[in-house]
C-alpha cells in the first residue's frame, strides 16, 4: 500500500471515529433529557471567588463556566452565562464547584471616590427596576451613566394608568439581577444616586406602580 493510500485511510478512520464520538454524545444527552428532564445553562464557579472582589471580564473567563445540568436540579436564581456576573461582587466567599446564583452577588459598594462623583445631597439607593437588559446590551450601563426613572401606574377603575418621569438624570452606580434571577421579563437591581426626595418618591412607587424603568437620560 501506498504512502498516500495509508493517509486517506487514515482520513477516513479518523472521519469515522468522529462520526461515531458525536452520535455517542447526542444519544447521551437525549438519554440525560428523557431521564431527568430539560436541560438548561447555569454557571459554575470553577476556583473559588473571594467575597466582596468584583467579577472582571478576565475572572469571568477563567473562573466561571457555563454548562448543561437538567433544570430540576437547578436552584432558583441560578445565572444563565457568565457575562452576567460581570461588574458584581460575592457577599460571601464561593467555593469551586459552586453554582453562581443571583441572590450571591451585589453590585461594587459605593466607595468615597464614587460617593463624591454622585454629587452633594445624594445617597446610594437601590431599587428594582424593568428594562435593564436593554442598557446591559448596548453598554449604556457603564461608571458614570445617568438615567431617567420612568414610572408606569396600574390601571383603576376610574381610568387607565399613567406614565411619567419620577426622577431624571440621576447617577447609575450599579446594576446587577434582581430577586426574582437573571432572564427575559425578570426585574434588576439598580443602585442609583437619589436625593433625599426622590429616594422617598421611588421607593414608594415601587409599592403601587406596575414597573419602573431605566432609559439612558437625554
């Protein structure tokens, strides 16, 4: 046999071994699948991550992973992709090995260097607000931002709801999951730099608005 004769052998082996190495993996996961249910993306801590050190781009790359578990095994507020602990901090010390929930992380604490660039007369205030993930995507929600709070009302009986600005231009100091996780219609955390006034203001129309929503102010 010939030397070329040997490499396309070869080829078509390794062709073949290939073929054989996925079809072993689909009929795994379909076997996982039947047996346990749907799988899902969470986020693994894969070395352990110090409390109160925010996750950088580079940490979320070499110490958290994505990977497929079935969903009955997940815990509640469970991340989907790594990308969204970006810019958070742990409020505790996390083991390797350990699934990274929403309720885990916080945005940075404001430090002097932040409280002085919110301004006289303003305190960190967070609150739970809709809308998030369009900020997040377009990267609106970087160091510095400033955004219009847009309060929307429930409907009464006496008329339909209302919409209006209850806070503009205020300082943007972090944002990160809300209680209820990460995902498509879930709410975010938003720390904002409020005055005392529309602290008040806020915090009451989180108890009777139908949402609060961020846009990047104009």
């Amino acid at each position: 046999m010939s030397r070329r004769s040997r490499a396309v052998g070869f080829l078509a082996l390794a062709l073949v071994a290939a073929a054989l190495a996925a079809g072993i993996a689909d009929s795994y996961g379909s076997r996982v699948a039947g047996g346990y249910g749907p799988l899902r993306d969470v986020v693994i801590a894969t070395r352990p991550l110090q409390a109160g050190k925010p996750v950088q781009p580079g940490v979320a790359a070499d110490d958290l992973e994505a990977r497929r578990v079935p969903a009955r095994f997940v815990p509640a507020g469970a991340l989907r992709s790594p990308a969204e602990a970006i810019g958070l901090v742990p409020a505790a010390a996390l083991p390797a090995g350990s699934y990274l929930l929403a309720g885990q992380l916080r945005p940075p604490a404001p430090g002097r260097s932040r409280a002085e660039a919110i301004g006289a007369h303003r305190q960190p205030v967070e609150i739970s607000v809709s809308g998030a993930d369009a900020l997040l995507a377009t990267g609106a929600a970087g160091r510095g931002a400033r955004v219009d709070v847009v309060v929307t009302t429930e409907p009464t009986a006496a008329g339909p709801g209302r919409t209006y600005v209850a806070a503009m231009a205020v300082p943007l100091l972090g944002l990160g999951p809300g209680s209820d996780g990460p995902g498509p219609g879930g709410t975010a955390a938003a720390t904002l730099g409020l005055t005392r006034r529309q602290a008040l203001r806020l915090i009451a129309a989180e108890s009777f608005a139908r949402k609060l929503t961020l846009l990047v102010a104009g």
